[in-house]
C-alpha cells in the first residue's frame, strides 16, 4: 500500500494477498446479520420517535397538553 499525495491510501492489487480475512462460522455470521438488522431497525424506530416527541411539543405549545398526549399514544401504538 502506498500513500497518495492526498490523505486517502490507495490499496494496489498486488497488496490484496497480504490482508487477512477471517472466516467466522456459520452460527456467528448469522448472530452478526441479525445484531446489524436490529441495530438499523432500532435506529429508524429511534428516529420516528424523535420526530413523534418533537412534534408533540409543538402540539403541547400551540394547544394543550392533553391532545400532545394523545397524539404520541396514537404514533407510538402505530410503531410497536
């Protein structure tokens, strides 16, 4: 591998032989693929419920609280 003139390296073909790629049993690969899936999972339900929290209280500012309240019951009921 050689550096460039900028700060990204470039990786020659010719240097691919020198890595070391694991094998990872079977069992583990698919513990690793649903770990990674969840993790993308939680991340866009965490990010429904910012814009559901968010949007509540603005909804608590403009009306009331009560229907700020509802209205997080109603988003979150659609989530789970």
């Amino acid at each position: 591998m050689e550096e460039c003139i900028s700060t990204a390296i470039y990786i020659y073909p010719k240097d691919i032989s020198e890595f070391l790629i694991p094998i990872i049993d079977i069992e583990k690969q698919l513990k690793i693929e649903a770990l990674v899936e969840e993790s993308f999972r939680l991340r866009k339900q965490s990010d429904t419920l910012l814009k559901v929290a968010k949007r509540a209280i603005e909804i608590a500012i403009e009306q009331d609280e009560d229907t700020a309240i509802s209205f997080i019951n109603n988003h979150i009921s659609k989530i789970e």
